[in-house]
C-alpha cells in the first residue's frame, strides 16, 4: 500500500504542473474540468503523501486545494 500511495503522490505532482502549464500556454481554460480534475486529483495525492509521512503543512495546503477543485467542478457541471 506504501508504493501505491507514494506513485499517486508523484501522479499528484505531476498532475498539478502540467494543469499549470496547460493553462499558462492557453492550451486549456482554468474553468474546464480537465483542469478542475488535474488540480483535485493531483492535490489529493499530495495530501495522502503529506498525512502518511506526517507533513501536515503541504497536507493542509493540498486538502483545501482539493476541496477548492470539488467545489469548482460542482459548479461547472451544475451552473
């Protein structure tokens, strides 16, 4: 279980830079849901990261990040 949650905490990583990179070339919009996804997911596996190896910190930061991405895709899908 250790490696699973350390390869979705490098999924994470991964996920967050290039939903930043897609938007800072304008290949992608920050209210699309491929960037809402990108940026939830890849903070959520941060935070797994961050809970398992006690860094509460980027743990805390990536939690509200997730929270922020749910609530955003809530509201593209349903507004």
């Amino acid at each position: 279980m250790g490696k699973l949650i350390e390869l979705y905490g490098w999924y994470g990583a991964v996920a967050i830079i290039l939903a930043y990179a897609l938007v800072s070339f304008s290949i992608i919009q920050p209210d699309s849901i491929l960037y809402q996804v990108l940026n939830g997911t890849g903070a959520l596996g941060i935070v797994l990261v961050s809970f398992r190896k006690k860094t509460y910190q980027p743990g805390v930061l990536n939690a509200i990040w997730t929270l922020i991405a749910l609530v955003a895709i809530i509201k593209i899908i349903f507004l």
